[in-house]
C-alpha cells in the first residue's frame, strides 16, 4: 500500500500549491481582475472607478506583538500592488485553558496601534478560545484601493529590468529568533543591549515596506513582491514564476544586517531563506533605478539594486565569489528550524 506523504512545516511546497490553484481555479465573477497565483501578493477586484485590492495571511511563528505582525504583514500584501490599505478584519485563536482577558486585550491593543500608524480601519473579525493549540494565532484580512493605472503585480517583470531590494534580509527572521529565544539567547552570551535590539527589528528597520512600496510606485515600476516565508529566495522564485522570466542576483550585493547575520549563523540558518518581511523586491526598468533609490534614500530607506531580470531560459542564477550557480530556494522556511532544536548547532 502506498505511504502517504505528510507534508512538512511551512508553505505548501510550490509545486503543490501550484498544481491545486489550477485544479480548483473557482472564479466565477468576471470583474476578478487577478485571481489566486502563485507568487502573487494579492487578489484584485474590479470596482467602477479602481480596483480593490483583498490580502489574507496568518500568523502563526511569532507570539509576541502577534496584533501587530497581523496588520503588518497583510499591509505590506496590499502595498505590493500599489495600492494603499484601507481596512482591516483579524480572526483571533486563543489556546483553551491558558487566555486571559488580559491576553485578549493585548492583542486587540496590538492591532488597534497598528491599524492607527498605517491609517486602517480596523472593522470586524471574530475571537474565539479553542482547543488543542498551545499559542494564538491571528489570521488578518486587509483590503486596500488602487487607481486603475497604478496597478502593479508580481507578473509585471521584464527581460533588462533592474531588482533593487529595500532594507535588507531577515528582518522578520530576527526579530523571530530575539523574541522566541530570549532566554536561549542569554544563556549562550548575548547581551541584554543586543537582544533588545534585535526585538525591536519589529519597529525598526521595521517589517513594513507599505512607505517603501508607495514611493517607489511614484516612478515605472513593473513588479513589487514583498518575500516572507522562504525568505529573499523564495520571493524571488516567486517573481520569477509569476512573471515567468529568469533572473541573476550577485549574493554579495544582497544587504544583511549585521545582527541578522549573527542570529542566523547562531542557529544554523541560510539568511537568504529566513523569513523576509521587511524587505521588498521592486522590479523595475533601468532609466526608473537612479529615481527609485533616490526617493528611498531621502526617506532612509535603504535601496540596493541585487540583479536583474533575464529571458526565461536563462533561469535562476546567484553569483557567489564570481562564480555562477543555480538559485537554491524552498517554501520550507529556515526559521522552523528554531521551533525543533535547544542546543547549539
């Protein structure tokens, strides 16, 4: 008989998701712009006069500022496009036996102080105290509005066009590790300065690009793709996919945060395939590239173009120490690895 393949933790593996989308395709209302794709952001609507702009992501690796991270990561989904979120709704699970009020309202007053720096309207959602989970999880729902012509995708990139990306790797991953290990961190040496620090990743650099994504859509810009789960690796596959063109990246111009870098060799991980929000891929056309970093760069964000998009055949190429080698990349996250090991690796 045989075995039944249990699928590992994280993403659906690409080739699975990809293969169920086409399978169970459902959209029955022609004024769907853009549907469900793999490697797209969000969903797109069309209304009379712009389009409306629909995200859903859970959180599921972070606990603390979990309210935050929920409006977020969803926001960021929304920016992508070029659209500016609008409206948010969160779907709260909260372990059987262990919630109190006070919980509760912690992650209400997350998402409410969120919601308020980004300018969203917080307007509804569902709680719920559940059985058999052993942390919360907040699933969100953002929607946001674009004009019809300042709509971007993630299936926009061309052949010559420029990837710049913002901030730099492991934003997220880094603040995961500082948060979820702080005691762990401790024990093996780490000061109370520079695990603070890496708490605060959150909030600075920041896991929003919303601003990163609005600025830079002020110019030409063919793609924007916020990469999460899978880390800058996997974002790029994604473009990739969704554009279906090849592209070559040079690993030495890719920023990493020095304390990003120190996290992840501390627990083993490839920063390139550490959960990514924070970061955002823009995909843009040469003459667009002085402008776009420009912008950014007034506003201290920090812009670095990594590579540029190539002709499909030519596939998915990273230049490590001038040598040219295949893109590795996977929807399996590097960061479940910190949720399965207690010793050093």
């Amino acid at each position: 008989m045989k075995t039944k393949k249990i699928l590992p933790l994280g993403k659906l593996d690409f080739p699975i998701l990809s293969r169920l989308l086409k399978k169970y395709e459902t959209i029955l209302d022609p004024r769907v712009v853009l549907g469900p794709k793999l490697g797209e952001d969000a969903a797109v609507i069309d209304f009379p006069d712009r389009y409306l702009v629909v995200k859903t992501d859970p959180i599921t690796f972070a606990t603390e500022e979990i309210g935050w991270y929920a409006v977020q990561v969803n926001a960021n989904d929304i920016a992508t496009t070029g659209a500016v979120p609008k409206w948010f709704q969160a779907t709260i699970l909260l372990p059987e036996g262990k919630t109190t009020e006070e919980e509760a309202e912690r992650i209400f007053a997350q998402i409410s102080e969120a919601a308020k720096t980004l300018g969203v309207s917080v307007v509804g959602g569902h709680t719920e105290v559940t059985y058999n989970l052993d942390r919360p999880i907040v699933v969100g729902t953002m929607l946001g509005e674009v004009a019809r012509e300042k709509l971007v995708s993630t299936s926009g990139a061309k052949p010559g066009d420029a990837i710049i990306l913002t901030k730099g790797v492991a934003v997220e991953g880094t603040t995961i590790i500082a948060r979820e290990k702080r005691e762990e961190l401790r024990q093996r040496g780490y000061s109370e300065e520079f695990i603070r620090k890496c708490q605060n990743f959150l909030h600075k650099p920041g896991l929003s690009v919303v601003r990163d994504a609005l600025l830079a859509n002020q110019f030409e810009v063919h793609a924007m793709h916020d990469p999460t789960e899978g880390g800058l690796s996997a974002g790029l596959y994604e473009v990739a996919q969704a554009s279906r063109v090849g592209l070559l990246v040079d690993k030495e111009k890719i920023p990493i945060l020095e304390e990003s870098s120190i996290l992840c060799g501390e627990y083993g991980l490839d920063p390139l395939k550490t959960i990514a929000s924070g970061a955002l891929l823009i995909i843009a056309p040469p003459e667009s590239v002085d402008s776009i970093t420009s912008v950014l760069g007034k506003h201290k964000i920090l812009a670095t173009t990594i590579g540029e998009i190539k002709e499909k055949n030519q596939g998915l190429k990273i230049v490590t120490a001038g040598k040219i080698e295949d893109l590795d990349f996977s929807a399996k996250d590097e960061i479940t690895k910190i949720f399965k090991q207690s010793g050093p690796v």
